[in-house]
C-alpha cells in the first residue's frame, strides 16, 4: 500500500499567539510520526490586517509604522498569555 501524503493547516486563531503556535507545533510533531506531511501556516491573528494599515500609513509618508510594526509583531511572537 502506498504512503499518503497528509497536509495541515492551520491559520488565523491556531496562530493567535506563541501559546497556540506551541500547541500547532506538537500536533505537527505527532502527525509526523506517521509519514510524509506538509504544513501550510497563516499570519498569527490580527498580523494581516495590521501589515496592511502599515503599508498604507506609510504611502501617506508616515515612516516610523513600519518600525511601529515590526517592534509590535516581534513582541507578539514571543508573547504567552
């Protein structure tokens, strides 16, 4: 019998924050015990939406949101609540 590929996905909540994303992580890590797998991840929750008003804050020349940004988005990732 021939092995099956199995592919995961998990976005919007399942990467709300580092608490979710660890859960995320060991269910993958199970799921990988059983043969091939492919995993296909979204932007943490909120990311999108706040990548996009930084994008149009800067067109208007307001410069330091991206910087904003990043400093928020690297905080957020190694949050747990």
């Amino acid at each position: 019998m021939a092995h099956r590929l199995k592919v995961m996905k998990f976005g919007g909540t399942s990467m709300g924050d580092a608490v979710c994303i660890k859960r995320a992580t060991d269910i993958v890590c199970e799921a990988a015990k059983d043969g091939a797998l492919v995993v296909v991840v979204s932007a943490m929750g909120g990311v999108t939406n706040r990548l996009v008003a930084a994008a149009h804050s800067s067109l208007k020349g307001e410069m330091k949101a991206g910087e904003m940004l990043e400093a928020d988005l690297r905080q957020q990732h190694f949050e747990r609540d």
